[in-house]
C-alpha cells in the first residue's frame, strides 16, 4: 500500500509538492547548467594504476605533462629564416605567466617538428594552471596572439583545443537536438492524447529531467572528474526515459479517472499504485544497470555511471513527484476532448488480435526472431577495438586538421611515440636492447630527472592498429633494469582492453543478479526474469551488430555524416550495454506489468498475455516513437560518441518494442504457459509480502484467450 498512500499524500499536498518543485527546477536551471563551464575533459580512457598510466605519471611528475595543450601548427619553410623569426618572434611574445614551456624545431633541433618536404612545422605549448579550466582560461587569453604570427597561416590544435572543440560542440548539439525534437515531440504528444494540457506533461518531466542532470553532473565534478561526452549522453537519456515515465503515468492517470467517474484523488491513488509503481521498477531497473559502470577503473566509465544513475532517478522522481501532482491539480483537463464531451476514452483490440495470431504459432514465431536477432548480431563476432582520437569531431574541425596533419606528414612514432620510463638504473644498454625489437624504428634517451630516465621508441604504423599493439607487447617483454613503466597510445588501449575483460564478468553477474531480483519482486517469478534477460541479450546482440555493420564496416557514413576508423573504442560498447539493458527492460516491464495485472485477475496465462499487450499496445508504440524521436534527434550529433549512442539506442528501442514485445514475449509465454508464473514455496511467500506487482479492480468474469 505504499504506493498508495503515496498518492494520497501527493494529492492532499499537491500545491506546496509543486511550489517546492518550481523552486527545484529554478535552482537546476541557474546553477545546474554551469555545468557547461565545469566540465573540461574529453578524456578518461586510461586505467589507473596500470603501466600505461604510471609511465604518464612519472614523465608528468619528472618532466611535464608528455601531451601538449597546445600544438600551433604553422605553414612555412622550415629552412627560411623569416619563418623562423615570425615563429620565434610570436611565441616570445607569450606572457611567462601564463606559458609554462613550449618547444620548437629551432629550440630543439629534433626533426620530428618538421614535416617531410620541410614545408609546414609545428610548436607545442604547456600552459600554466593546476586544473584544466585554469589552462582552458589560459588558452583563451593568449589565442589571438597565437594566431598572430607575422603573416604565416596558423592552426590550433591539441588536448586543449580539442576538449574545448568538443566542449562547445556538445553544447551546440543538445541545443539543436532539443530545437528539433521538442515541437516534434509535441505535436506527436497531442495526437496520442488528444488534447494539448495532457501533451505537454511528459515534456515537463523531460525538461525537469535534464535540468536536473545538469544539475546533478556539476555537482558529481566538485568530487571527481566527469567526462565531456556525460553531458549529452544524459541529456538524451533524461529526456527520454522521463517523456517515457510521464507518458505511461498521464496515459493511467486518464483510465483511472474514466474509472473513478471523475474522482481526482481515486484517480492519482490508483495510478501510483499501479502505474507509479511500475516507473519506479523500470527506473530503478535503468539505474541499477548504469551503476555496474562503477565497477571499471576507467573514469570515463564511472563518470558516465555516476550521471547516468544521477539522471535515471531525477526522471524517475519527476516521474512519481511532480507529475502526480500536476494531475492532481489539473484533473479532468488532462483528459482528451473527445472524453471529455462523451465521458469515454475509447480503445480498440488490435493489439489483442496480434497476439492472438502470433500465440496460435509460437514455436515458428519463436525460432524464426532468435535466427533474426542472431543474424544482426553476427557482425559483433568480427568487431576491431581502437583507440578515441580527434576523429571524434567533424570534419574540418580546427583540431582535428592539425592532428590529422601530423599525423600525414610528420613522422608517425614522433606523434605517437612508445613512451618508457626507467627508474633507478642504467638505461643505455636496455635501449640497445629495444632497438632490436622488430618494428621500432628508433629509439633515444628523451631526458633524465634526476634517477628517472625517459625512451621514446618510434614505429611505422597507426598506433591503434593490431600490429603496433603486439609491437608494444613485445617491447613489455623485454628485461628491463630498474623499475620500468611502457606508456603512449598504444600502451593505453593494451591497458583498457585488459582493464575492461577483467571487470566485464562482475558487470555481467552484477547487472544479471540486481535484475533478476527486482523483476522477482515485480512478478513473483523466477522464470520470467529468467527469460526478460535472456531476450535483452539477444536484443543487444542485434544492436552491437548494427553497430559494428554501420560504424566500423562504414555503412551508411554517408548518410549519417560521421568519418569510419575501421574500429570501435572499447569502452562504448561497455557503456551502451550498462544503458541498453537497463532501457530495454522498460517495455518488458510495462507489458509485463498489465499481463501479470491480468493474469491476477483471471489466472489464464494465455488470455493475460493478450490482454496485456491489448492494453499496453498504443501507449508502448507511442512511447517507443517518442523515444526514437529524442535519439534520433541526438543522432544528428556531429560528435561520434554522440551519433553512436544514439543510433544504437535508437535500434534498440525499435527491437524492442516491434520484434521483442509484439513477437518474441507472446510467443515465449504462451510456450512456456503456467511455468511463466513459477516460483518456489518460500519465494512465493516472500513475493505476496514484499512484492512490487500492480493491483488492478476484480474482473467481472474470466476472460478466454480465444487462441
């Protein structure tokens, strides 16, 4: 009955519960979206504590940070001494204060600040500052004198202008997705409900919703570092989870009041207790799934989880808090005009009739979407990891055109070099040593710091690519004297890649077992959480192969506008699965939810699966239509990470609620029968207690399933 009483408190204390929240969203909505000043790094991806990370440590601590925040690429001949003055001259000029260090070709005579036909070179620039919004205010100062250099053509890039490219590409995206989606959104709300006062409250808890991500992620960076890229995955994520939640509420609110005659108190009461309910399950089953993110070292991964959770309860509490109150005080407006002048909703059984049909063959239907799902998730099986560079970002880009340029012209292992610290021992024979390893094409002793020795070791080859990652295998093999840390690119992806499997089997059990117990606790059975699983994996797999299909094979680039790597980082697919599956429960869930209602009432399973899906059939559809709006919306993102996730939520939700939910889940229950609703003695005891299962008024008779 908590749920209830829920209700009856919101509804008794509907004008203070929207006062307070109004006060909320102003406070989300001035100081939530600071969030877009707070959040400075577009990175994340390296493993703490592994090799890779020690060896950046120890060069950040002995010599500087090995990335250079700035990289100033100037168009010139290397050899010409007007070049040389105009690039001395300029950087010269740099306030020391701001400047820590900077390095030219003439500073340093090293050849690798040269390009091959001598006819571009390059400066790198460490600026002063102990945060990255210190170096990022530092880059704004000195840009334009920068980009003064007596006549030559000058590019910026580098780790701060990249994460500042991205920064306010991210920005700019939300904006336009938000642009293009919310009117959309709107006129497909008013044609679902039928009246413009009940169309606009999901939009509110969406709006509620990623004012409160804002929120929550510029709280979570006073603690920790949050990623860049959080910012638009919660967004999308916020807005369509809370359109889905204030959908399903506003939809029962509608049937509750038709059902009460009019009574608004019955009528929230009811809907908490079912309806609210629900939400908080389906809410809770998302936010487990983005809290097994915690799990990894990489913080990109835990940042994503932390706001993600962060994002999942804001909805889901708008969801069971603000709307439940708005209904209370707009009533029978909510309903639709047709309602409202005959005192009917109206419905039809179309949806029943689809169930029918597909449980009078449940075997030919069942095998017939495995052998489907399995085929689109075959080209998972041929997936290729890499490495996030710049390609991240349009074309075009500013930054990206510089890092793309040394990495074309300028010699591929000074860009990209195998970094190697050495501590307290001679390194000169072990250098020696390295220089034989087939594949390094160079090698020397790039400084010491007191009894820390730095190797960079050069190699022909994308740094990301198969060849140049046993190459560092090999280099790791090598005896080393001293205390010796391998770093670099490549170094980074080994240390992910062996990161992530170890974690990958804990995410797995946790995500499996926290859903199977709350779904146990939603149904009373242990073989519907069973099959719930089982089907969102064969979901997943079809997504990943769409995903592989489309953005490593390079299909549909075209259309989609993002640049093909040939390769997918590592930590997406971990991220979309933490996503994925929590969000592919939530139709099963609200299917579930009214079949299992039904089979309450009349202790039919099969005439329960009909009558489910013919009452959840419409609201399910247009929720899922909604959903894809908002992340095909997203989708249009010119930042990959942004386009991935979106395309790959938007397959998943399509799979979800048309092949999963109107094919798969009545097939599989009406094989499976009575044994759905199993469950052992002391489980079914502890189920009647604690469960969370919605309750529904007794049925006038028992239905048939007509099948």
């Amino acid at each position: 009955m908590m749920f209830e009483t829920w209700g009856r408190f919101v509804h008794r204390r509907r004008k203070p519960l929207l006062w307070l929240s109004l006060v909320a969203v102003v406070f989300f909505g001035v100081w939530g979206t600071g969030v877009f000043g707070a959040l400075t790094t577009a990175g994340g991806f390296d493993t703490p504590g592994s090799g890779s990370h020690q060896a950046a440590q120890r060069i950040e601590d002995g010599f500087g940070r090995s990335e250079p925040d700035v990289v100033v690429l100037y168009s010139g001949n290397a050899d010409d001494p007007a070049v040389e003055k105009a690039v001395t001259t300029s950087l010269a000029a740099l306030p020391k204060d701001v400047v820590a260090g900077s390095a030219t070709y003439w500073s340093t005579g090293s050849p690798q600040f040269v390009n091959q036909d001598r006819t571009a070179t390059y400066a790198v620039l460490n600026l002063a500052g102990e945060t990255p919004q210190d170096r990022t205010d530092a880059f704004a100062e000195i840009e334009p004198r920068l980009r003064d250099a007596g006549g030559l053509q000058v590019r910026l890039g580098g780790t701060l202008v990249t994460e500042d490219a991205i920064n306010s590409r991210v920005s700019s995206d939300i904006a336009f997705a938000e642009t293009i989606s919310l009117p959309v959104l709107l006129v497909l709300l008013v044609i679902v409900f039928g009246g413009l006062v009940a169309a606009s409250l999901p939009l509110v808890i969406g709006g509620v919703a990623i004012l409160g991500s804002f929120t929550a992620l510029h709280a979570l960076s006073y603690f920790t570092e949050i990623s860049t890229f959080s910012i638009s995955i919660t967004t999308f994520l916020g807005m369509g989870l809370a359109i889905d939640y204030g959908l399903f509420v506003v939809w029962r609110f509608r049937e509750e009041l038709e059902r009460a005659e009019g009574n608004v108190e019955t009528a929230v009461v009811r809907t908490m207790g079912t309806a609210g309910r629900t939400v908080v399950v389906s809410g809770v089953t998302v936010a487990v799934s983005l809290a097994g993110l915690l799990l990894f070292e990489q913080n990109f991964l835990r940042s994503m989880g932390m706001g993600g959770v962060a994002t999942v309860l804001v909805a889901m509490l708008a969801a069971v808090v603000v709307l439940p109150a708005l209904l209370a005080v707009l009533g029978p407006k909510v309903r639709s005009r047709r309602a409202r002048r005959t005192g009917k909703d109206g419905g039809g059984d179309r949806w029943r009739r689809v169930a029918q049909a597909v449980m009078r063959r449940p075997v030919a239907v069942s095998l017939s979407v495995v052998a489907l799902l399995l085929v689109l998730g075959a080209p998972f099986l041929r997936i290729t990891w890499g490495g996030v560079d710049t390609r991240v970002l349009p074309e075009g880009t500013e930054s990206r055109v510089v890092a793309e340029t040394l990495a074309a012209e300028f010699p591929r292992g000074a860009v990209d070099p195998i970094e190697i610290t050495v501590e307290g021992a001679p390194a000169e024979r072990y250098l020696a040593e390295l220089l034989e390893v087939e594949g390094v094409t160079g090698g020397t002793i790039a400084g010491t710091s007191g009894d820390l020795t730095r190797i960079r070791l050069t190699y022909d080859g994308d740094p990301y690519s198969a060849e140049v990652r046993e190459l560092v295998r090999e280099v790791r093999a090598v005896p080393a004297p001293g205390e010796t840390h391998v770093g670099g690119t490549t170094a980074v992806l080994e240390d992910q890649l062996d990161s992530l499997g170890d974690n990958l089997v804990p995410l797995l059990l946790f995500i499996g077992i926290a859903t199977f117990v709350l779904l146990f606790l939603a149904f009373g059975s242990v073989v519907l959480p069973l099959k719930a699983i089982l089907m969102n994996v064969l979901s997943l797999a079809a997504t990943f192969g769409a995903i592989v299909w489309i953005f490593q094979d390079g299909h549909l680039s075209g259309l989609l506008d993002f640049t093909v790597t040939g390769d997918i980082a590592p930590a997406m697919p971990i991220l979309m699965f933490a996503m994925l599956f929590g969000i592919s429960m939530d139709y099963e869930v609200f299917l579930l939810s009214r079949v299992r209602e039904q089979y309450d009432l009349t202790g039919d399973n099969t005439a329960a699966v009909a009558a489910g899906l013919q009452r959840t059939g419409s609201i399910i559809t247009s929720a899922a239509l909604l959903f894809v709006v908002v992340v095909g919306a997203f989708a249009t993102s010119g930042i990959t990470f942004m386009k991935l996730t979106g395309v790959g939520m938007f397959i998943a939700v399509v799979v979800d609620a048309t092949i999963i939910r109107v094919l798969l889940v009545p097939a599989t229950m009406r094989l499976l029968g009575e044994a759905n609703w199993w469950a052992p003695g002391p489980l079914k005891r502890l189920y009647a207690r604690y469960g969370i299962r919605e309750e529904d008024e007794p049925a006038p008779a028992r239905e048939t399933a007509g099948v």
